[in-house]
C-alpha cells in the first residue's frame, strides 16, 4: 500500500485493506511457503540435472520429449498456483472481514481502489472466470455476506434513459425491461414510459448471465450490456450522469443472475492443461503453425469455440499424417540435414499423442458448449476469425508456390507441405459450427469443403494423374537381414578429421585433418576450405600429403589431386613413398574439386566449378595416360535463380550458404551434375 | 537439385514461399536438362554405380528413397526404398554401399538384389559418422571430443555383393 492510498483512506478503511493482506500472510505459512520453495527448486533440478542424465546416460526413447515434458511440468506449476488465486483472494476478503469485524470498511476500501485503479465494477464473462481476482460486485456481494449485512432487494423500478433517443431501460426487482420508441417528451415514470413505447423486451434476471456497464465502440462511450443464456447480447447507451445510478441499481440485482457454470469439473485447467500439452508436443513433431493460433486462445480463454477448433486441426492433422496425406513436419522433419533424426516410432508416438489429445479438446469444448450454451459465441470472433485468416494465407501460399511451375508439381507439394490450408479451415468452420445460425452453418460447410481441396491435390491419386514425375512413382522397401560386426583394429588421432577414402582391401585410409577446429557439419562433403590430406593404416602409421583430394588405386598407391587457383594437377604417389610419383597430368583450374578413381577399371574424374562458380566442369581420363587435353567439359548451370556453389563427377548435394535469398526467389540452387562423358567435347 | 532451407520449413504455413523442392538436373555442354523433381532433400553419390549409371537418395516422411538415375538418357527409376532415414549414404571401392540409420547401424545395400544387410557395430567405440566398405571390412570414422577415430570392423561372411 502506498502513501499515496494511505493519504485517500479512511482509516478503518486501512485497517480492513491490512486485515486482507494479513490474511495472505496467513495464508503462505512456513510449511506452505517451504513446499513451493521445494517446487520451484524441484523443477529446476530436473532441467538442470535430471534432464541431462536421462539423455545422456539412460537410454529409454525419450530423449526427443524431455523438452516438452520439462516445459509441461513448469507450466502445471504454474496452472495450479493460478487456478487457485481467485478463490484465495474471496477467503482473503472473509477472513480480513472476521479480523478487523468492519465489512462496510472493507467494501468501501475496494470500491475506492477499483475507481482509482480504473477497473471496472463487473468483469466480462470470460475474466470473471479466469481473472486472479474476482470482480468488485462479487467481492462486495461476498463480504455483505460474511458479515451479516443484509442485501435489500431493490425498492423501486430504475429507469434509465438512453444516450441516444426513443431507448429506455427499466430496471424492476425482479426482471429488467428494454423499452423503445418512446417519445422524448415522455416522463421518466416506468408506467408513463411503458405505456409510450412501440415496443418491448422483457428478461427476468434469471435469464441473464451477465448484467454489467461496460464500455462499447471506439470512443470508450459507457453503455449498459445483458447477455442472455443462449448468447444473445443486448446494449443500451448510457448517459454519464446514469452511470451511477445504474451501478447501485445492478448491486441489488446482481444476486438474481444465473452465472455462468463452471461445470462438473474444473473447465478451464483442463482445458488450459491439454492445450499446453498439445503446443508442446507438436512443436517437437508437427506443424506449429497450424496449432499455435487455437492452441494459444484455448490456452488462455479456454472458451468452447477455441477448444472445438484445436481439437479439430490437431485431430485432423494427427489424421492426414497416418492417412500419408501431409509431410512429416516439425523440427523432426528436418533433423536429417541438421543431425540425427528421430525414430520412426517416436514421431508416430508423437502423431498419436496429438490426435489424443485433439479429441479429448474436441470433446471438452462440445461438453462446455452444452453445460453452458451462453459461452458457445464467446470467443468465436478471435477464433474464426484468426483461423480463417491463416487459412486463406495458407491458400494463398499454396497458389503462389505452384505460379514457379511445373504447376501440378509444384501445387502437389505446397499443398502437402502447408496443411494449414486445410486443417485452419477446419478449425475455423468448427468454432462457426457452434453459433446456431443458418448463416454461420452455411458457412462452416462452404469452408469445410474449400479445405478439402488442398487434400485432394496433395494426394496420391492427384499426383499420378498429372504430377507424372520419376521420382514421385513407388519404389519398393529393400529386404533387410542382420549380422554383427567386430572390431578389428582401431586407430586414435588427435584432430578433428572428415572425408574417410579406404583402399581396396580396406588395409589404408586417407582423411581430410582439421587441426583443433571441430566441423559441425557431418557430411564431409561439405568441407568449406582445403584441409592437409593424411594417408594412414592400421598399424599405427601415418604421414601427411598435400593434395585437395585422394583415391586409392591399390593398397601402396593413390592418385592425389592438388589444386591451386591458377592449374591443377594430378598425380599417383605411392603411399609409402610419397616423395615419388611416377605419373602425373595437369589439368585446367577447377574450384572445389572432387576426385573420383575407378580403380578396378583404371579411370578417373574430376570435377567442380569454374572460379565465377558459373559453370560446372567435369574431366575425365585414364590412370597412366596424359592426352594433350582431358576429356570434358564445362557445362552452363540450369536458369536457377541462383548460381553454382559445387560439383563433383556425379555431384552430391553442395553448401548453398552463399546464395542470396532475394536472388533465388525462396529456392536454392544446391549442386548440379556435369556430365564427363568420354565421348563429349574438349574442355576450351 | 534446388530446395529451400530446412529451418523455414516449420513454419511455412505463416508464409507465403515456395516450399521446398529438390530438383535433379542433368548439365552438359549442350545444356542443362531437368531429370525430376523431388519433395524430400535429394543427393547423388559423387563415385558412379557403374559405367552409366548414379546413385540418388531423398528423404521424405522417414524414409529413404534410393533412385538410379543414368545421365546419358536421362532415366530415373527406382531402386529401393528404407523405412528409416538413410544418412552418409558412401560407396566403397569395391562399388558396395553403406549408410547409417539414425540408431547408428550400418547398413550394407547390394542393389542387384535389393537386399539390405543390417550390420550392428561392436559397442564401446564412438559413434560413427561415415562408414565404408572395402574388403571383408567396414571402416568407420568417428569423432571424440579431442580428435577422431578411424575403427576397421571385420565382418566375416558378407551376404551384400558388389552392385557392379
């Protein structure tokens, strides 16, 4: 409490706000403050310590999901504490009302605090249930009643006239009555202005979940806001001068509203509880994208509309993958370029997980909707609104992925690659599906159908009808049987080494040694620059050989490939004796060569690119023979957006960290293939 | 091969982009020609299968897809496929192929028969990144955190021939 509040209240008033805080001390108690304390320090152990042994020394599968279920077990924490603030906060306010006996004090302290605080009276619905405290009307309602203050119905009809003409509103004791096209020169008496108006709309409270002043439109213009059991909202324009007449009115009749059930269980954990589980899951395994959005809101306004449509994509989505429908996605998805990938089992464990979890939120926000039929629409514009909104992003991806073309192509693989064009219309025409309106059925229907458009094309039948590409037809699994393997000889070295060449017998070995610098990347065939070559065996022996890359030709020879930026040159040297070589050839410059050697056939090749990395090369010759030129050639790159990083004779994949985005219109060039086909022209 | 880089990948559905696609190519003195086009990342063994003939694999939804493809007429056709994804797929000198899975076995392809030969490795050496065959052998290269190990396994009897 400030000095400020300490200046503004009266003093009884101080007293009852310190008996309050006095009741939170009580409250937090040693054994209750020690067994957070014990939590908090729990969770970190785990994450710190716990985590790290599992991965690293048990080996149970699960090594991919701690993550995720350290991340649950910090949000459960969390939720538990939370759930139960608002009903600690009421038996706060009893208990401060038996400790300083003055209720009245107490009341008048928190009307004090809200008006300065600029909160409202009556929360919104929603907060009511999920805010960490309860609104000033309840509170109030709550301390009349633990100290015995009687709470007078209201003596006489209240009626309160609109900003705007021809509106009136009569608040009686039992039933509030929405009155309009009365004429403005009618007295302010409820007969007079019952008897003037053209028509009329009566509510008994009890038909109400919400009664409440609240602010509407842009300019922040007070207005008074009923809101029905099935949904149905009504709104009156309030005049400031009302505004207080009308709150103590509302005091009266708060009590008389039907509130809104929570329902036989406690709906919003639950519904909180699933929806983290959900994001956690699938932001190791899935599409985030498409979950985030009604993950997010179920998260935090655990509302019937946004269950429903987290239950339906995240169901649907678990679906379409069994089905072969989408692509693995997730960060799963993309580990085999970045590092060990996943098991199989484990992703189908994770899919599972989703699509249990979607319809255990799918069920949750049908039951809710049924309990409470006043909170069908609440949340439906958020939730709709910002699904379809991904949904028609999605589509728009979709289409402007295939304008690159082969449009069939291009369209199959945008359409399996987003499902959000799918599943986010799903969720969307779901949350609609519970308004109860032709309208929004209408609707809910005409979306469900465009979302299985993206479905159709990602399919199997769609891309053997007109994708026809070779790599897209079924090649059938490989039989598989098993053998153990022994070690033989093993041999330590102490620098980080990439690029393993193995002779014939397998008795010799050549590495690429990096000295000290450890390479994150495990393909060796991404080596960014020229590491000293080192030929060893398994005897122990082993010698340095400059050269940018090696093939064995038999256990005592190689043929070696020294490149610089003006000439290359390639030579055979004997292992043993690498001082000597007996035959050598020099070839034209070539970036970033690879070697190739068919031993058993006595030929080489190399390949790479030319030094404006604009054109790939390929030589080719036989061991032993030095022609005037190497057969080859040099081969113009495809008009790619971007160009060559890499080749090599038959090339693999090549770093594409220099293209520019921009350059490559979301596409990157990554290698290509020269062709050094003996029989094609001479290199120029 | 053209594609797009996998960290966006995740998150496409919030961005209007082309997704990713892998595209094979042929390039030659008389221009380039494009062989096919694939969903999952694509790459071809630098050394040829035999005379005419590459070895290309892509990964897409866990599994590993081994394609042959032959430059000169332009042919792609399918070889067999992994439920796993494949990596560091190499060919020995004796033209017999290895790769890992991600458990970290190595595996033997002879592709005349289709034939996949699941080798589990001797435990108490490092991991393996890189495995060839050569002989009657698989040697490995494996890196510790101060250096590397290059570990020759003995296999006895092999079942996978050379594919050439």
């Amino acid at each position: 409490m400030s000095d400020t509040l300490l200046d503004l209240f009266d003093r009884d008033e101080i007293a009852a706000i310190f008996a309050h805080e006095v009741a939170h001390l009580e409250h937090y108690d040693r054994r209750r403050c020690l067994f957070m304390l014990l939590a908090q320090w729990l969770i970190v152990l785990v994450g710190v310590v716990a985590a790290p042994v599992v991965i690293h020394s048990i080996d149970l599968g699960l090594q991919s999901w701690i993550p995720g279920i350290w991340f649950f077990l910090i949000w459960l924490t969390l939720s538990v504490r939370i759930s139960r603030h608002q009903a600690h906060e009421a038996e706060s306010d009893r208990r401060a009302v038996e400790l300083c006996g003055d209720g009245p004090a107490l009341a008048r302290a928190l009307t004090k605090l809200h008006a300065l605080t600029r909160l409202p009276r009556r929360w919104p619905l929603e907060m009511e249930r999920t805010a960490s405290h309860p609104s000033l009307a309840r509170r109030i309602q709550a301390i009349e009643a633990a100290a015995g203050i009687p709470s007078p119905p209201l003596a006489a009809p209240v009626v309160v006239a609109a900003r705007v003409p021809d509106r009136f509103v009569i608040l009686g004791p039992e039933r509030i009555e929405w009155l309009d096209g009365v004429p403005p020169e009618t007295p302010h008496e409820p007969a007079a202005v019952r008897e003037a108006a053209a028509s009329a709309r009566v509510l008994r409270y009890s038909e109400l979940i919400s009664l409440r002043v609240a602010t509407a439109g842009a300019g922040g213009k007070l207005a008074l806001v009923a809101i029905e059991r099935d949904g149905t909202t009504h709104s009156l324009p309030l005049r400031e001068e009302d505004v207080g007449r009308v709150q103590a009115a509302l005091d009266r009749v708060d009590a008389r509203l039907t509130r809104g059930r929570r329902g036989s269980v406690h709906h919003g954990f639950i519904a909180s509880a699933l929806s983290a589980c959900l994001l956690a899951v699938t932001v190791f395994s899935a599409h985030i994208a498409t979950l985030m959005l009604p993950g997010l809101i179920a998260a935090f306004r655990q509302n019937p509309a946004a269950l429903v449509a987290l239950g339906v994509t995240a169901s649907a989505q678990a679906g379409l993958w069994f089905a072969g429908l989408i692509d693995q996605s997730g960060w799963a998805a993309w580990a085999p370029a970045y590092g060990p990938s996943a098991p199989r089992s484990e992703i189908g464990l994770a899919w599972l997980a989703i699509g249990i979890l979607g319809v255990c939120a799918l069920l949750l926000g049908v039951a809710r909707a049924r309990e409470a039929p006043e909170s069908r629409r609440v949340g439906i514009g958020l939730t709709a609104g910002a699904l379809g909104g991904l949904g028609l992003l999605a589509w728009l991806a979709v289409v402007v992925s295939a304008l690159p073309g082969p449009v069939a192509a291009r369209l199959h693989d945008a359409a399996r690659a987003m499902p959000s064009a799918t599943l986010a219309l799903w969720g969307c025409a779901a949350a609609l599906l519970l308004v109860r309106l032709p309208r929004a059925r209408a609707g809910a229907a005409t979306l469900a159908i465009l979302g299985v458009l993206p479905i159709l094309v990602g399919s199997t039948w769609f891309a053997d009808r007109f994708v026809r590409d070779p790599l897209r037809v079924s090649n059938r699994s490989l039989t598989s049987e098993a053998r153990e393997a022994v070690t033989g000889s093993q041999i330590h070295l102490d620098k980080i080494a990439t690029g393993l060449r193995v002779s014939p017998s397998g008795s010799r070995f050549a590495l690429q040694a990096w000295a000290g610098r450890e390479e994150d990347d495990d393909t060796d065939d991404q080596a960014p620059a020229r590491a000293p070559m080192l030929v060893g065996d398994f005897s122990g022996g082993s010698r340095p050989i400059e050269g940018d890359d090696l093939g064995f030709l038999d256990e005592g020879r190689a043929l070696i490939l020294v490149s610089t930026s003006k000439t290359a040159e390639l030579k055979i040297l004997d292992v043993t004796e690498p001082s000597s070589s007996p035959w050598r050839v020099v070839l034209p410059p070539v970036a970033n060569p690879r070697l190739s050697v068919d031993a058993s056939a006595g030929t080489w090749t190399v390949a790479g690119v030319d030094r404006q990395w604009s054109h790939a090369i390929g030589l080719s010759g036989r061991v032993g023979r030095t022609p005037s030129r190497p057969a080859g050639g040099r081969c113009r790159a495809p008009a790619a957006p971007c160009s060559l990083r890499a080749a090599s004779p038959m090339l693999p994949a090549a770093t594409p960290r220099s293209c520019r985005r921009s350059a490559c219109r979301g596409r990157r060039c990554a290698a290509c293939r020269a062709s050094p086909d003996p029989g094609s022209p001479s290199f120029p | 091969m053209r594609g797009m880089p996998g960290l966006t990948g995740p998150w496409l559905a919030f961005l209007p982009l082309t997704p990713t696609q892998w595209e094979l190519w042929r390039l030659s003195p008389e221009g380039p020609r494009r062989l096919a086009a694939s969903r999952g990342p694509l790459s071809c063994l630098a050394t040829p299968i035999d005379q005419s003939t590459v070895l290309c694999w892509s990964v897409q939804r866990g599994t590993t897809l081994l394609w042959r493809v032959t430059p000169s007429s332009g042919a792609v056709e399918p070889a067999g496929s992994l439920s796993f994804w494949g990596r560091n797929l190499q060919i020995g000198p004796d033209g017999r192929l290895a790769l890992l899975s991600p458990e970290g076995a190595v595996l033997l392809v002879d592709l005349s028969s289709r034939a996949l030969t699941r080798v589990r490795l001797a435990g108490g050496t490092p991991r393996a990144f890189t495995v060839v065959p050569a002989g009657g052998r698989i040697i490995s290269l494996a890196r510790r955190p101060q250096g590397s190990t290059v570990t020759a396994y003995e296999l006895g009897q092999l079942t996978a021939s050379a594919p050439r």
